[in-house]
C-alpha cells in the first residue's frame, strides 16, 4: 500500500511540472529592442542665425539650406545653442545633428568621422579634417564711455598673445601662436590695465559656441587690470554679434562692448575692428546606441534634404 501511494505521488509530482513546463511554454515571448538601423533618421538642427549652423551647410556644401528651413527633410527639429543640440541628439535614439568639437568630450554623443577623417584638433591642425569654421570677434566702432573702449581695445590685444591664445586654447579653441607676441611685450601700449579708478561694465555676447572661450578670455583679462571690471555675459547666436555691437540693436538693452561670431561675418556685417581667435570643428553626432561610425558630406547633403531618411540606407 505504502508501495503504491508512492507511485502515485511521484506521478502527480510529474504531472504537475509538466503543467508548469506547458504554461511556461504558453508565455509571450518579449518583442526584442527596436534596432535604431531600421528606424527614420530625426534631423537636428540649428536657428538660421547659427554660426554652427552656417559653417555646417557651407562645409557639406549645402549653402541652400543655411538661411532657407524650407530646404530641410520635413520633421526637423529647430535647436537654439550648442548645449539643446547636444541635449536633443542625446535623448533621441535615432536622431543626427551637429556640434562644436570643443563640446564632443563631454557630451556622450557619437561624433562621426567626417569623409573618412577622425573629428580630432590634431586632423583639423593638419588639415585633413574639413568640416572646420573660424571663431571671430568684433568691437564697437563707437563707444559712449571711453574707457570702455580703452579696455575693448586692451582685450582684443591680449586675445592675440601668448597668454590669451593659451587660455583660448585650455578653453578647446584650436589656435595658431606663430609670431604672436607675449602680453608683457603689449601691455604699455594699454595703460587702461594700470587705472586704479577704473570702474565699469562691459558686456560680451554673440556666439555660444565661443561663449566658453568667451569666458576664459575676460576671467583672466580681469586679473591684469588695477581698476574693476564687471563683464556681462549674454550669449544668444552668433548673428547677435554684429547686430549688438554696430548693428540695429547697438543701442538697445542687449547691446555689447564685444561680440563672438562662429562663423565668418558677412559684407554688410562691418567693423573697423574685428579678426580670428580660433578655428573650430564641427562635428557630426549621433546618440550614443547607433551603430553607423562615419558619414560623408554627399551623405549628409541627402539626409537633410530627405533623399535618405532611413538608418539603413546610411552607408
């Protein structure tokens, strides 16, 4: 009998995991992770007042496109600064847009080699990177405190010197110090710097891509001066640098003492003074999860158009 119930306790075990194996069996099997190769491309991009923007469409020679949104792939997405571009690219799987190089280290996005070439200072130094673009500043022609134009003038020859080009350089501009001369060798010829009275406001804007380096400059130029120097930053495009400086908004609220352009300035855009501090890259981005490594300008010329709007016609 004890033989017997035995048995029938085994059997029932076994009956029982096979209900378990059957009903294992029975579960939907999980949809697997979307590949991001098979999905649309989402086009970023930049405000028609980017210098980024302009350097971009110029240097894949696609200017149409630079002043004219009527050009691009309809569904484009129109970002306001380097910073929402990196933002917008990197909590969208299957998006693509475009970037400082100065801003790639730290911004967990892909950058794509551009025609076979590694976006890096060193190819952009030896030309074989080409997608490059130049940071440009511009002073006031007139300005209603002397002083500040004194010290305008101070900074723009500091910018050029040694020491300015290392701390423009430590700020991930890509600079060239053949011939410039170091800041001790200047200096007399702004005697601004040594005026303990000195006592004012001076604002710098334009570009945000230069906005770092913007930064770095004025932060050190502060602890060559006697006096006191309070700088304002309102970094807003680059297209704001010409028009708050000697443009239609010199006189306003936003005007600026300096203004940062990473792009080149246009034939209406004048100056009597303006110039390079850096060249720049720009590089190609994607998220982080896309498999696609390089891309050529032709490439990109059609992607933006909407002639490839598919990850795996990517090539």
């Amino acid at each position: 009998m004890k033989k017997f119930k035995k048995i029938i306790f085994v059997l029932v075990a076994l009956l029982f995991a096979g209900g378990l194996v059957a009903c294992k069996e029975k579960e939907p099997t999980p949809d697997p992770e979307p590949v991001v190769e098979d999905h649309a491309i989402k086009v970023y991009t930049r405000d028609t007042t980017s210098g980024t923007r302009d350097g971009f469409f110029t240097g894949i020679n696609y200017k149409d496109a630079i002043k004219d949104n009527a050009k691009l792939v309809a569904g484009y997405v129109e970002i306001e600064s380097n910073g929402a571009m990196i933002n917008g690219v990197k909590n969208d799987e299957y998006g693509i847009g475009y970037i400082s190089l100065s801003s790639l280290a730290t911004s967990q996005l892909k950058g794509l080699k551009y025609n076979g070439v590694e976006p890096t200072e060193a190819n952009v130094i030896n030309g074989t990177y080409k997608l490059t673009r130049n940071f440009n500043y511009m002073l006031r022609d007139e300005y209603a405190d002397a002083k500040v134009g004194q010290v305008a003038k101070a900074i723009e020859a500091y910018m050029k010197t040694i020491e300015g080009l290392g701390v423009i350089k430590a700020a991930d501009g890509i600079v060239d110090t053949a011939g410039a001369q170091s800041w001790e060798a200047v200096k007399a010829n702004h005697p601004i710097i040594n005026d303990a009275t000195l006592n004012i406001t001076f604002r710098v804007g334009g570009s945000t891509s230069v906005e770092k380096a913007a930064k770095a400059v004025t932060s050190a130029f502060k602890g060559l001066v006697q006096g006191t120097i309070t700088f304002e930053h309102n970094h807003t495009g680059s297209g704001d640098a010409h028009k708050r400086t000697n443009g239609s908004e010199k006189d306003g609220a936003n005007a600026l003492d300096l203004g940062f352009a990473s792009r080149e300035f246009k034939a209406e855009e004048a100056a009597t003074s303006k110039g390079r501090i850096a060249i720049d890259a720009i590089v190609v981005v994607v998220n982080s999860k896309n498999k696609v490594t390089a891309v050529t300008a032709e490439m990109l010329v059609k992607i933006y158009k909407g002639e490839v709007t598919k990850w795996s016609e990517v090539k």
